[in-house]
C-alpha cells in the first residue's frame, strides 16, 4: 500500500481501524502515535496510566505524564476538541470491556461528525461496548489493515526521499528519525534502539532527550537526578515497553542503565546543561545540509535539529 493510499484510506469515512499488533503482545501499543503524526494527526487519547511511571494497571491522578513530542494528548472524560478536528484513540480489548473507558461515544461522535477517528486496537475483531459486530464491519469504518502495512508504506516513503530508517528492532517512527539524525549530525550509524538510547545523553540535540530530561527531573531541587526507587525504575521500563517492541527484562534493563547513567553524572539529562553544550552547534551545521522545502522528512529534521532546547 501507498502512503497516499493509506492518507485517503484514513480520511475516507468517519472512522478509520488500525489493529496493532499482531498476535498476542500486551504492549507496544503507543509506537504507532508517530507514525499517525506523520500522517498530520495530533491529537490522540490513550488511557492516561501509560503516560505515568506507575504499574500497569495504575494511575494517579494529578501525577506527572511524559510523552514523546508532537503529541497532543486529551482525556476521553474530558475531551477538549470540537468535533470536526481528526482524532486517534489507541486501546484495548481489555480496556474497553474491563474499564469504564469505553470508546463508545467517540465513534458515536464522529460519524455525526465532519472530523475522522482513527481507532488503533490490539485486535482486528475489536468491538466497542454495546456493538453487535467487530469495528472493522461497521458501514461507517475504513478497515486500513495492520499497523504493519502502515509503517512499511511509510518506510517505502522515506526510501523515495532518498531516507533510510535505520534501526532494526522497531517500528517506532520517532525512534528512526532519532537515529537518521544521529548519523546525520555524527556520521555513525545506530542499529537498535539500545544503540540509541546508550548515546542520548551525548546528544542533546535529538528530540527525544527533552523527554528524558522531563522524566529526571529532581523533584526537590534543580536539575536531574536519578529515580528514587525500584519499583520506579520498572514502571520506566514499562513506558518504555509501551512505546519499543522489547520484552519485559530487556525493557527494564534499559531502565536501569538510564537510571543508573542519571547517578552517575549530574549532567546527564539536565536541561540547564544540555543547553550549553557545543553539540547544538554540531546539529545546526548538520542542518546546513538539508533541504526543507523538498519534502516534509527534510523539513521536519532541519526544524529538529535547528530548534532550541526549551
């Protein structure tokens, strides 16, 4: 399928169904967000405990939620947008059936509505509370497919514009354009996203560090430090499992290893830091060699790398 194909696929009807992933895995769901992103959808709703670093089944309300960039993110209880702007809703089985956090009324909405809906789920017969049929069935839904075919009609984009994703254990849009930067400005390839992540407190220029730094931020005190407790470390692990397709152990190793590099050098992750460092100028140069009006890839990697640390 062609990116264009997928464009119009979700914009064709009120609803558009995605299932990811395949098979039987109870997270990575969050990975397809910028994916949609890239496909100009902003706003998004997903239940508010994968933004926090608390057990799977927690939530606390009032607490601290991290989040890559691009993302607008709203609360179905409380949903702030008007009905003709496009939304994506990313769910469960579970979470529709088992919680009160039905999707119901958002479909409901939108195919009253000039907006679209784009529902990712976890699987393709996925029903919402009250249906009498699978999504996918419904007159009013485009069944685009799997997120699958998503990403590879994304990637056969890039490859047209001349890009190549790099890392070869994920389907994270976001996590390839990290490392397409990172050879772009230090001219070494990454591989994994352990790679990635092993250099991203050297690369204060790369997007995804101002998360990084919102998740070490000292509670008490300026700067960084380093998470209080174990328990915190694994709820790491699982925001970052929510978002990379690795399993339970390798997820919270990375945690420790982020955890523990924090410990190690107050530096790391420090946004008063970071800001000072010469490797923004490194990136401004990379910059230098991109063309941004040639397409929305370049365009979004120059604004990167020549965008400031906030």
């Amino acid at each position: 399928m062609k990116l264009a194909a997928v464009k119009r696929r979700l914009e064709a009807n009120e609803v558009a169904f995605i299932h990811d992933p395949e098979g039987s895995v109870h997270f990575w769901k969050l990975r397809s967000l910028p994916a949609l992103q890239h496909l100009g959808v902003g706003d998004f709703t997903y239940p508010t405990s994968w933004r926090q670093l608390k057990q799977t089944w927690e939530y606390e309300k009032g607490g601290r939620q991290y989040e890559f960039p691009g993302c607008d993110y709203h609360v179905v209880g409380n949903m702030d947008l008007t009905a003709d702007e496009d939304l994506a809703v990313v769910t469960t089985s579970y979470y529709e059936h088992q919680t009160k956090y039905s999707i119901k009324q958002l479909v409901d909405r939108y195919t009253v509505s000039e907006g679209s809906l784009v529902v990712v789920a976890d699987d393709r017969t996925f029903q919402p509370v009250g249906g009498t049929r699978p999504l996918y069935q419904e007159q009013f839904v485009d069944r685009v497919g799997s997120y699958e075919r998503v990403y590879e009609a994304i990637e056969e984009s890039y490859a047209d514009a001349g890009w190549q994703l790099p890392l070869r254990d994920t389907k994270n849009l976001f996590a390839q354009d990290n490392a397409v930067l990172y050879k772009l400005v230090e001219g070494t390839r990454l591989m994994t996203v352990e790679e990635l992540l092993d250099v991203l407190p050297d690369a204060p220029y790369l997007p995804m560090y101002g998360t990084f730094c919102e998740i070490f931020a000292a509670a008490d005190a300026q700067g960084s430090g380093p998470l209080e407790n174990d328990d915190k470390i694994e709820a790491l692990g699982g925001w970052l499992r929510r978002r990379i397709e690795w399993d339970r152990q390798e997820s919270i190793q990375i945690a420790r290893e982020l955890n523990r590099a924090v410990a190690d050098d107050v530096e790391t992750f420090d946004l008063s830091y970071a800001a000072r460092s010469p490797k923004h100028r490194k990136a401004k140069e990379a910059a230098k060699e991109l063309t941004p009006e040639a397409n929305d890839i370049e365009s979004k990697y120059h604004d990167w790398l020549t965008n400031d640390l906030p």
